[in-house]
C-alpha cells in the first residue's frame, strides 16, 4: 500500500531527503511528502544554507547532489572575491560574462587561483556561446590577507526558525508515520507551510545541556532528537555542528508509547552506510532537556552578555582545531618521510613546508609587531611607523602587502624554519609543539625574532 504525502493525502514518493541534501544528508524516504510538497518545501533547507553555508565549507561537507563540497564565496571591500573551502583561500573565478557585458569583446586583466581553474572558466564561457583568448599570463603569486575576513551571518530568523520546525516534523514522519497524519500536528504543518506563525513554537536551547550533543561512538557533526513524551505531547530537538541547537513544539500524537529517538548525521562522510552516515538511538521513556521559550530567552541573554561562549565562536574554534590537526599530520608525515634522505632533500622538503604556511606565518608577524606597537606607547613616531610598515599592505601589490612587509615575512619563514631544525635536532618536534608553533605562541616568538633583529640591527633614522 502505497503512503500519502503528510500535508496533502497526495500519494509520495518524492524521494525527499531525511537531512538536507545540502549538509550532507545522505538517506531519502519515498514515504513523507508528494513531489509538489517535496519540491516547496525546499525553500526551508534555502533558509538554513544561508545562515550555515560558511560551516559547511569550511568542514569540507558535500552536498548530496553534487560531486565536491561547494567553496563559500567571500567579497572584500575592496571587490575581490574569495572561495573558502576547508581552510584554503583561494582567488574565485571571475563573474560569467553573461552578467558582465562590459567585458565582453575587450582585453581585461583577470585573477585566477590556478591555470586549471582559468581553463575551466573559459570552458563555462564558451559554452555560454562566448570565446575567450588568453593573451598573456603574468608570473603567479600569492596572495596575503591582511586583516580578518568578515563573515555575515544571521540566525534564529522567522524563516530559519520555520526550516526547523519543517525538519522536526519530517523526522517525527520517518519514525512514527501513522503519527504524522493526525489532526494534532495540524498547526505545525500549516506553520512549515507558511500559513502560520512560528512564535514560541521553535526555541533556541543551551548545548551545554543536551547530551544528544555529544556522541563517543559516532563522528556526528548533526543531531535530530524525536520526543513523545507521557501524554502525547511531541517535540523535536535539532543541533547543527555540536552547538546550534533548538526546540520545536510539533503537537499532540496519540497511539504513540514515550519513546526519544535521536538520529546522529555524520555530514562527512561519502555514502550511506551502516554506522557510517548515521547513527540512530531510540530509548524508551526516555527524557532530554527541551528547554522552553522563556529558558531560551535567559540563555540567549546570557550569551549576548558574555556569560556563556557564543556557539558560532565554539564552531569556529572546532573548526581551527580540525584544520590544525589535519595540518600537522601532515607535516608530521612529510619531515618523517624525509628522515634519512640527502640534507638538501630534507632542507627542499622544509622550505616548501613552511612556504604553505605563509598566511600563518603573517599572521604571527601581524599579531607580534601589533602588540609590540601597543605594548610601547613612548615608542617615538618614526619607529613606530617603521614597525607599521612591516606589516602595512598594499592594494597594488599582486600579494596585497608592501615590499617591507614581504622582507619581513620572508624573514619570518626563515625563524619558523629554523625553530622547527632546532627541535628536530633535539628530539623535541613533537605534534603538540608543531601545533604550538601554527598556532601562535611559540611560533609568534620564532617567527619575530629574526624580523626584530634585523630591525634593530638596521634601526631607522
């Protein structure tokens, strides 16, 4: 017997994803929605993509529907623009022609990341029924950010709160059908569809507080938790990457035993599989701590007082850590394999090791000179100035820093490269001091040190 779709009676069979597609939801159901339904309800997974795309970038997640993880494009003051794609930086593409005439049939200066990525842009181009030559290419260089890249992004709007609800209610369907079809769910329906308000319905709840949030056995980056408590009342719980979490009110169910169903989503992994992509916990008469409308406005309080750490910062933070790892495994694995090699073998192997590091390594120079200038107010204004300039950008430059600054930071690489030798030599290049040294601390101090004894070395006049 075939199901009907929970908002109209329509037979379903859409194949509608379970999780969003977009944040790696890897499992569908043919037995929610029709494909009317299936199809407008898309805009909820719209809803949150524009608050959480950024998180999926950086973590590398793919979309369900496409073969790579989509970079998040960052624009500048300045105009440039930028992909962001786990912790890679790189120049996006130009615009298509299409939306840019003024180019078309004129000689124009354009950035690239990769020749690969020129070809592949002309290649769309042509297809768009433009050609594009290519004249001349200039000698390639990287590019240096010189201050933080702002990121806008907005949560707990009507329509974000309205995504979760939509998830709710498509989870509490996968797991009790004969539930999702009752009269007492009719007003979070009509909410999803946009007929209703969401109001008090959807709640912000503190992580802090819900073990769905942590799981020791699965790598879950998402939770959705089913509730059906004594009664009938019905909720669901959702959290986004460990620490975005919230509450919806769905309804009252009949016929249905307490139970609390929590779905872990690994939004990482590549396929669906056992174990692999999700994790699924059911308990019966079990408890979770929803919170309610008035808890969440004293948590909400308390983090826009400070009190409790913002949970976009506590992603962020994972995220660095993540990157951070990833990073030194892999220089673990390179300086390993080259034990035992020719010494300018392993010399080559370091200097282009420590040369990715680039951006970090400006990033410790800024920080350092930045903190020195505040540290010594008496500094006199031509030194000062000096020390600026070691840090100082510049638009016209193809690195986006001035000539001092790249002197400094070419200097820079030169301590992180001679820290990382001392401590090899020592026995002590462990992966807690390679973190030390990406991270700041002591590679603030290695990568300072030659800078500053240049500099005193050479004082201005």
């Amino acid at each position: 017997m075939s199901r009907k779709c929970i908002i109209c009676g329509d037979p379903a069979g859409s194949r509608e994803h379970l999780f969003p597609a977009a944040f790696g939801g890897r499992r569908v159901s043919k037995k929610i929605y029709c494909e009317e339904h299936n199809n407008a309800l898309g805009i909820h997974v719209v809803a949150l993509l524009d608050a959480l795309e950024y998180f999926n970038a950086a973590l590398g997640v793919r979309s369900d529907h496409r073969r790579s993880p989509k970079p998040y494009e960052v624009e500048l003051e300045t105009g440039e623009r930028f992909h962001v794609l786990r912790d890679q930086f790189d120049i996006a593409p130009p615009r298509p022609l299409r939306e840019t005439p003024e180019l078309v049939e004129r000689s124009a200066t354009l950035k690239f990341s990769s020749k690969a990525k020129f070809y592949e842009w002309a290649e769309n181009q042509r297809r768009d029924g433009y050609q594009v030559q290519k004249i001349s290419e200039s000698k390639v260089e990287k590019q240096y950010f010189t201050g933080p890249i702002k990121l806008s992004m907005e949560f707990g709007s009507e329509e974000f709160r309205r995504a979760i609800a939509y998830l709710g209610l498509t989870y509490l369907a996968h797991y009790y059908p004969a539930a999702a079809v009752q009269s007492g769910l009719q007003s979070t329906k009509l909410c999803v569809l946009g007929k209703e308000p969401v109001e008090d319905r959807v709640w912000w709840a503190d992580p802090h507080k819900i073990t769905s949030c942590v799981s020791d056995e699965f790598k879950a980056t998402h939770f959705v938790t089913v509730v059906i408590e004594e009664g009938g009342n019905s909720y669901a719980q959702v959290g986004f990457f460990g620490n975005l979490c919230l509450t919806v009110s769905l309804g009252l169910v009949q016929g249905v035993q307490p139970e609390c169903v929590t779905t872990y989503i690994n939004s990482t992994a590549e396929s669906a599989a056992p174990d692999i992509d999700v994790k699924v916990n059911r308990e019966l008469g079990g408890e979770i701590h929803l919170g309610s409308p008035e808890q969440s406005k004293e948590y909400l309080s308390k983090v826009i007082g400070g009190e409790i750490a913002h949970p976009v910062s506590q992603i962020l933070r994972a995220l660095d850590d993540a990157h951070l790892n990833a990073q030194v495994e892999d220089i673990r694995r390179r300086l390993d394999n080259a034990q035992g090699q020719p010494k300018d073998v392993r010399e080559n192997v370091l200097a282009e090791i420590v040369d990715e590091q680039g951006q970090r390594i400006f990033n410790h120079l800024h920080k350092g000179i930045s903190e020195l200038i505040e540290r010594n107010l008496d500094f006199p204004a031509h030194i000062r100035a000096q020390l600026v300039q070691l840090i100082a950008p510049d638009s016209d430059s193809p690195s986006g820093l001035s000539d001092a600054a790249l002197t400094a930071l070419e200097r820079g690489k030169v301590g992180l490269s001679n820290e990382i030798s001392r401590l090899q030599e020592k026995g002590q290049l462990t992966d807690e001091a390679l973190k030390l040294l990406l991270a700041g601390g002591s590679g603030c101090a290695a990568v300072l040190r030659p800078v500053l004894d240049d500099f005193q070395a050479s004082p201005p006049q």
